[in-house]
C-alpha cells in the first residue's frame, strides 16, 4: 500500500473514537443507542449516496449488487452492531479500551480470514511473526484495562 493511502487510513482510523463519542452524545441526547445509530446512519447512507452520485470513486450498477454472494449483504448489520457495541461500552470502558477490544477483534479476525482466504480475501499463512505481532497486540490490549 503506499504511503498516502496509509496516511488516509490512518487518518479515518483516528476518526472512530471520534465517531464513537459522537454517537454516544447523540445517544445521550435521543435517549436510545438503536435511535442514536439509526440517525448516524441514515446521514451516512445520505453522504454516501451523494457521493455515489458524484462517481468520484466510480460509476456502479445497482443491478450489479444482485450478483454478489448472500454473506456480502450482512456488511451493514455487522456496521450497526460494531456502532451500537460502541455506544454502549464507551461510557463503562473509555475510548481508548473500545478502541483496543476493536483493533484486536479486527485483528484475530483478519488472521484467520487471511489464513483461511476466506470470503475472497487473499490466502495468507498465519506465521510466527504474524503471531508474535498478534500477542503484542493483545497484550497491549489487557494493559489499557488499567486504570
């Protein structure tokens, strides 16, 4: 990946606490974590569809969209259960433990998608480094548990 692409994944990634803690405030405000993410939603849907209309990251069919396989359509409820685990752990663990519980469970499962080549993703070996990095990770993980 090069450098600039790494930086704008960085920079998103910076971003989840961010929208974590926005969307805590919004539960605060309507009372609701399911209302709270419904509405971040339904704004994300609308930005995104505007920029689907823009064709600045290509011009797509929604034709095409019944073509893909059936584990592809669960990409959204996996979103609002990643969002709505958030909104309510954060105020009980803090960012910076929501963020780390993300990052490892992000990580385990890409390791064994990778290892597995599991739905489409490139087939890579989990190896010793790959584990070594993992343990870090998870280590790193357990002590933002301390207070």
């Amino acid at each position: 990946m090069s450098y600039l692409l790494t930086c704008i994944v960085f920079l998103a990634g910076a971003c989840i606490p961010v929208q974590f803690a926005a969307n805590k405030r919004l539960e605060d405000s309507t009372h609701s974590s399911a209302l709270a993410v419904g509405i971040a939603f339904t704004i994300g849907a609308l930005v995104t569809l505007a920029l689907a209309a823009t064709g600045l990251f290509g011009k797509g069919t929604l034709s095409g969209a019944a073509s893909a396989p059936w584990w592809a359509w669960i990409g959204g409820a996996i979103s609002v259960a990643v969002v709505l685990a958030s909104v309510i752990a954060l105020p009980k663990a803090g960012a910076e433990t929501v963020i780390a519980a993300t990052v490892v469970g992000q990580l385990v499962s890409s390791a064994v998608l990778d290892h597995f080549g599991w739905l489409g993703v490139p087939k890579i070996p989990f190896n010793v480094w790959r584990a070594l990095g993992t343990a870090l990770l998870i280590g790193g993980a357990l002590l933002m548990q301390r207070k």
